[in-house]
C-alpha cells in the first residue's frame, strides 16, 4: 500500500506518560481484503487510521495488532497514529472492483475495523470515519460491521440510521466484562456503564446492536451482565482469547499481562471452558441471540 506522510506532530499527554504521535497520510488503498479469522466474518476490512488511541487502555493490553510489526514499525503500541485523511476518496475509488470481487464469492460485507477503533477521540477532529460513512451511503456495501470498544460512537448515530437503510448494518459494542478494572492493568477506554449506555442509544435509534463480550475477561455476576445485555442489545458474541486472538492456543495473548490479570480474578477464566459455561449461562437469559467466537461476529445467534 503506497503511503505519502504529509505532516507529523505530538499531542500533549498526560506527565509521565509517552508523547502521542499524529500524523497525517494518504493511502493508495483503504479496502484490505479478509484473511485469517476475519474471513469467516466478512469480505474486507477497512481501517481509517493506522495504530490505535485506546492502545494504552484495558483492550490495548492484550490487543494482538500491538503485536504486528507491519502496523507498529517498532513504535509502541497506544503512543502513533496515522489519519488516513483520504480515506473516503480512497474507499470510493476501489468499491465498484472490491465489490465485483466480493460478490463472486459471496456479499461485500465491511469490518470496520480490526485493526483500530472507528471512534477514537481523535475522530472529532478528523472525521475521517465519517467521511468514510458518509460516501457510504452512495456506494453502500452490502453489510457493515461497526466495531468498536468505546461509546463515542453515539456521535455519529444519525449518520449509521440512515446508512441501516442502504446495507445491512451491525453495531458491535465490545464489553468484555462487568468489570471496569482488572488488577494491575489500566482502565478501559470507556466504562461498563458507558459501552451499555451507548448500546441502548444505537439501539433506540432502529440500529442493530450486538454487545461483544471479547475477549471474555472474568464476570463477577454472569446472570446480571447478560441481563443487563440483553436490555440493550439485539444479541451478545462470547469469544476467549484462546481461539480468538488468531492463535489456536491463545499464544498472542499469553505474551501480554492479561492472562495474569485474569488468572487474579478467577484461574478458571484462562480456559476455553469457562467461555462454554458464559455461552450455556448467557442462552439462558437470551436465547436465540448467543453468538459464539468467529460465527458470532459473522451474525450467526443461537
Ligand atoms: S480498540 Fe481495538 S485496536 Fe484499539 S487497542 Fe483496543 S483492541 Fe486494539
């Protein structure tokens, strides 16, 4: 993908911690073609910056992009960000091709995104996620998957209503647990409170919304949380780290300080079957709106 940095800069944070970097660029392409897990999921991703704000946030901790040397070019995860200013002009560019492409496989469905959040703080400066909505709604692809891990995503919940009645739109709200701490790790990027209040606004708007518990992180009162779920989402996704971070044992996510956290909580979370028993609890509350891992991000519910 051919890049032309334009501009960089640093933002002041907070004393003690490192400089956040921004920089301005322009991609060549901006539609990356599914490959690994997210193919069970869709046919493209698309990531409106490179590198990620909540990188220094409780999801940062075990985010296995943080582990990609193609992204991070030796930069330390939560601490660069690169604005793909021309992102919409790009999308518009290559969606007819992408399309044809996809469509001979199945639908042109759109992760957005897996590689960033949508809806950084910095996306109220530079918008540049919602240019890319906005040229959406004349070149719509057939599905759209918004996926993010904070709540600010309220802002642009006008714009998703009217893009629901061009594709099939998903909001996909990551909460991994009831919890707001994890002993030693930093907090979230947005409270429980917030990510379930920011649901129930998607949802009162007509948009589908799907709450997605991942990686599960260990629940305190796994009846309450479904329950408080399923007041303000269409379905719930369950996926482990084990299996979900791309590796078939999890071995992304043992690298970081996640799995100790967990472990500190309940030792028990740290297994592919304390997953099972949060499905076999969350059918009970919800059923016929349980995914599971993969399956569920593609919308498959049971
Ligand atoms: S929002 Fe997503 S990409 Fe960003 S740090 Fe969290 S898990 Fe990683």
């Amino acid at each position: 993908m051919a890049e032309r940095r334009e501009r960089a800069y640093s933002e002041g944070v907070a004393p003690g911690r490192p400089r956040l970097t921004v920089s301005e660029v322009q991609v060549g392409e901006i539609l990356t073609r599914a490959s690994g897990f997210l193919r069970a999921v869709s046919s493209h991703s698309l990531q409106p910056y490179r590198g990620c704000t909540f990188g220094r946030s409780l999801c940062g901790v075990g985010c296995y992009v943080r582990q990609s040397p193609w992204v991070t070019r030796g930069r330390e995860w939560g601490t660069f960000l690169e604005v793909r200013t021309n992102a919409a002009l790009a999308y518009l560019a290559s969606c007819a091709r992408e399309r044809a492409w996809a469509r001979r496989r199945g639908r042109f469905s759109i992760f957005l995104s897996s590689a960033t959040d949508p809806f950084l703080p910095q996306e109220s400066r530079y918008g540049v996620t919602r240019s890319v909505l906005e040229a959406m709604l004349d070149e719509p692809p057939d599905e759209l998957i918004l996926q993010t891990h904070g709540d600010r995503v309220i802002d642009a919940v006008a714009l998703c209503a009217e893009l629901a009645h061009r594709c099939d739109l998903r909001v996909h709200i990551s909460i991994e647990s009831d919890r707001d701490r994890l002993p030693g790790l930093p907090p979230p990027a947005a409270s429980v409170a917030a990510r379930l209040a920011a649901a129930g606004q998607l949802r009162a708007a007509g948009l589908k919304v799907v709450v997605t518990v991942a990686p599960l992180h260990p629940i305190a009162d796994p009846e309450g949380f479904f329950a408080r779920i399923a007041a303000v989402a269409d379905a719930v996704v369950i996926d482990h780290f084990i299996v979900g971070d791309g590796s078939p044992d999890g071995s992304r996510t043992r690298r970081t300080r996640l799995p100790e956290a967990m472990a500190a909580l309940d030792p028990s979370s740290l297994g592919l079957d304390y997953r099972d028993r949060m499905v076999a609890c969350a059918r009970t509350i919800m059923p016929g709106r349980v995914g599971v891992s993969a399956a569920g991000f593609a919308g498959v519910f049971a």
